[in-house]
C-alpha cells in the first residue's frame, strides 16, 4: 500500500503533503527532525491520510494536492 498524508504542525500553521510506503515511520522521522522540509516546524501530527493499492494513482493524487487547486480542495474537504 501506498500512503498519500497531511501533516499539520502543531501551531496548525503549516502543513506538509507526501507519500510513504510505512506510514508511521514515516511520521517518526518528520517528528525526530530526520526531514530537512519539515525539521524547523515540528512537531507534527497526521492530519488525514489516503491509502491507495496502485502506486501510480498515490503518486498522481500526491501532485495533486500540492498543486494550487489541490491544496484549495484539501483545506476545504480534508
């Protein structure tokens, strides 16, 4: 499985958008400030995720939500 997640910061004034195979560990390295993006604003909590099976959608939705309409569509719904 494939996870595409929302990090919140714990201000709530920043958010990050990836994608990861383990999603636990992954969010144990952005909280143990291993991820250079993400190490200044921690620490983080998952602010909602999607698991796909077909890495190719994951990777598509991803880049979506980084977009400009994206990130509108995942403040708004997500």
């Amino acid at each position: 499985m494939k996870y595409v997640y929302i990090l919140e910061s714990l201000d709530a004034e920043h958010f990050y958008i990836g994608i990861t195979d383990d999603l636990r560990a992954r969010l144990a390295k952005h909280n143990a400030g291993e991820v250079p993006h993400t190490s200044k604003y921690g620490p983080w909590r998952i602010k909602t995720y999607v698991a796909f099976s077909d890495a190719a959608q994951a990777i598509a939705f991803e880049r979506y939500l980084k977009s400009a309409s994206g990130r509108a569509f995942a403040k708004k719904r997500l």
